[in-house]
C-alpha cells in the first residue's frame, strides 16, 4: 500500500493531509525519513508520524446533527465545542468537509481518509442538499439564477438542484464544497441566509437524529456512500 494510502487508513489525516505530512520530512519508515508519498508499505513496516507509531485501526464513520455554534474541526483551541466532542468514539475521528458554526444539520466524522478524500474532493461530485430560510421570498428568477450557477468571487458555481419549500425557504443540492457556498450563492442574487440545515450527503439522509446526537453508520450505509463517491 502507498504510504500516504496507509496514513489515511491509519486515520492520521485525510490523504491529501497525509501527502503534505510526507512531504514536509514528518513521516519515518523502519526509521529513514522518507518524503516519496509513493512508497510502498505494509502493516508489519514500522511507521511513525512526528516521532510516534502508526498502525491501521478498525474504519468507523458517524453520522452527527451538528447544532449551531459547534465548530467543524477535530479540536477546537476556544471556548467553542469542536464537532469530535460529540462523538463517543475512542478512534481518531476527523469531520468529512464543514459546516459554518451558524449552520446545523447532517455532518459525518471518520477515521477513513479515503472516503473522507472522496466524499470531499469535487472530482467525485458527491451531491449535499440543504434546507435553506432566506431573509425575503426569492423570485422565480433567482432560483433560476442559482439553477444555472452564479459567480463568485472564486469562479462560477456549478448547476445546481433548486426547489421551493415554503415563503422564504428552498432547498437546494449542489456537488462542491467551497467555504460557505450556499451563504454566498444567495449573496450573489441579493439575498441572505438566516438558517442552513444540510438534510443529505450522497444516501445518507438526516433523517430523526436528534440535534446534537450522533451514530455509527451500518456497513450498508457505508457502502452507498463509497457508490456515491465511485464516479
């Protein structure tokens, strides 16, 4: 297995993390320095990351309903929870992508970096709705503006699945992931939001789970989300 691969698997950090760790001298095997992210590895070679010994653990992926004033990161420095605290897992879990502390919903956390990698990375264009409460009614042509894509100040978006669910409240999918991309399309066609819910990633429905609440993903939901992410 490929040594970024590996740390992946090991859930040191998602692969691409783990490149850059490879990268910057961090990584030691059988206690050379190595810096090629290609290098081969398996389970009996001694790895270590700054000094410490990695080896593969058992995969898990949680399903959380992250409230609001969380922060999507493994630890968190400030008076704010980070979304890890909320999981009862003794692994070394890592949230899959973000969500803005002011946003709620559907987030998933794993020691997997490989399905992290494709969950995450546009190339796979695994689909994200979200339940989204604008400040006032959007028009007819907004929600066509936002279906074709607007433009942002870091390039066009891509189409995207728009529906009206109320008043002031659409839902809408979209297949990337840039930092609060939905905030900023409404932005983009004069309109702002006042509450975000992610309802889905990929097959995987929020469903009933309660805010706040987290669970351990069935090895069929865990398999529909590597077919969401096959292409």
């Amino acid at each position: 297995m490929r040594l970024a691969k590996y740390l992946a698997h090991a859930g040191v950090a998602s692969r691409r993390a783990a490149e850059q760790l490879i990268a910057a001298g961090k990584v030691r095997v059988a206690g050379e320095p190595v810096t090629d992210r290609a290098r081969d590895v398996d389970e009996g070679d001694d790895v270590r990351v700054d000094g410490r010994p990695v080896a593969p653990e058992p995969r898990e992926v949680w399903a959380l309903n992250k409230p609001a004033g969380v922060v999507s990161t493994a630890s968190e420095p400030g008076s704010r929870r980070a979304v890890t605290d909320l999981v009862d897992s003794e692994r070394r879990l890592y949230p899959v992508g973000r969500l803005d502390a002011d946003s709620t919903g559907l987030m998933l956390l794993t020691n997997d970096g490989e399905l992290a990698n494709r969950l995450t990375h546009p190339r796979y264009g695994v689909a994200k709705t979200y339940r989204v409460r604008l400040s006032r009614p959007p028009s007819d042509a907004e929600l066509d503006r936002l279906r074709r894509g607007v433009r942002l100040e870091d390039g066009p978006t891509a189409p995207a699945e728009v529906e009206r669910r109320g008043q002031r409240e659409i839902e809408i999918t979209i297949r990337e992931g840039r930092k609060r991309q939905v905030r900023r399309m409404a932005e983009a066609v004069g309109n702002t939001v006042e509450g975000l819910v992610r309802t889905r990633i990929g097959s995987l429905e929020l469903g009933d789970l309660p805010r706040g609440a987290a669970r351990p993903l069935e090895p069929g939901e865990i398999s529909s989300l590597w077919e969401d992410a096959a292409s």
